[in-house]
C-alpha cells in the first residue's frame, strides 16, 4: 500500500459576527477533526435540547470566540465555521458557530494525549471558559451600573 500524499493550502474565513477572519490549514480527511457546537456545553440547556455534558460542569451561554481562544490557547489545531446546531431555535448571530477541533493527525495518532476523546474536550472548555478574562471582568462590573439609576427623583403630587 502506497500513502496518498495530500496538499493542503491556508485558507482564510470570516464569518458573520466575528471581528477578523480565520487562517487554517484544511485537513484532508475530516475524519480528524470533531464538531464543537456552543450548545453541548451550555447550562441553559436540557439534554433534549443539545446539551451534553452535566449542567453542574456546563458554563452559562458559551460562545464560539470562547471556545476557540480556550483551544488555541491549549495548542489545538481549531477552526470557526458559520454553522447551527439543528436543535438551536434561536437564529441570532450570538448562538451561530461551529468549532472544529483536530484531535487525530493524519497517520492516526492523537495531538494532544489530555485530549483523547470529543467529551475530554467538551468537559476541557467547560472547565477553562471561566477563567477567560472575558468572563471575569464582566460580572465584576455590573454591580456599581446598576445602583446608579435609583434614588434621586420625587414624585409630584396633584395640588386641589
């Protein structure tokens, strides 16, 4: 048996909603790369609706750009597609995305050794989307927002 030598170019995507576009390198087969759909992970989520990870592991309303940043930084060969998940009845550009994640190389090996399987990498990214500075600086400010609007104003009352 011969093996098939394949050449694979960079190819650069931009999807909706996301501010820059993505350079990768296609695989040829897709064999190697698994699916990451925001929804598998999501807390907001029952198993009948797409979840599948525990809720008490699941993070709040993942997205796209945070599963990607948390793989990139893990050394994962990753790419964004504009892609929904079937069972997503919400169309707006904040639920949209697909993640591929490479976990085989082409002789059949694993990447990464922590990374064996597609629920190592779900359980992974819920784990690490916490920790993102994202998430971290936006509930530290919200609190001194929300009690700026109150107090200060009378009400008038109607003279006879």
């Amino acid at each position: 048996m011969t093996a098939a030598v394949v050449k694979t170019e960079p190819i650069c995507v931009s999807a909706p909603g996301f501010s820059s576009a993505y350079c990768y390198t296609k695989p040829s087969p897709a064999k190697q790369f698994i699916c990451v759909y925001p929804i598998y992970i999501n807390s907001k989520k029952t198993l009948a609706e797409g979840r599948r990870i525990p809720t008490e592991k699941a993070v709040e309303n993942p997205s796209c750009a945070e599963i990607r940043d948390v793989l990139t930084a893990a050394g994962m060969n990753v790419y964004v597609e504009n892609k929904m998940h079937p069972r997503e009845w919400n169309r707006d550009v904040q639920f949209r995305g697909r993640v591929r994640v490479q976990l085989k190389q082409t002789d059949g090996s694993l990447c990464q050794d922590k990374f064996r399987s597609r629920k190592d990498v779900m359980f992974y990214v819920a784990e690490m989307i916490p920790k993102l500075k994202t998430r971290t600086q936006k509930s530290g400010g919200s609190d001194s927002s929300a009690q700026q609007g109150e107090g200060g104003k009378k009400s008038k009352k109607k003279k006879k």
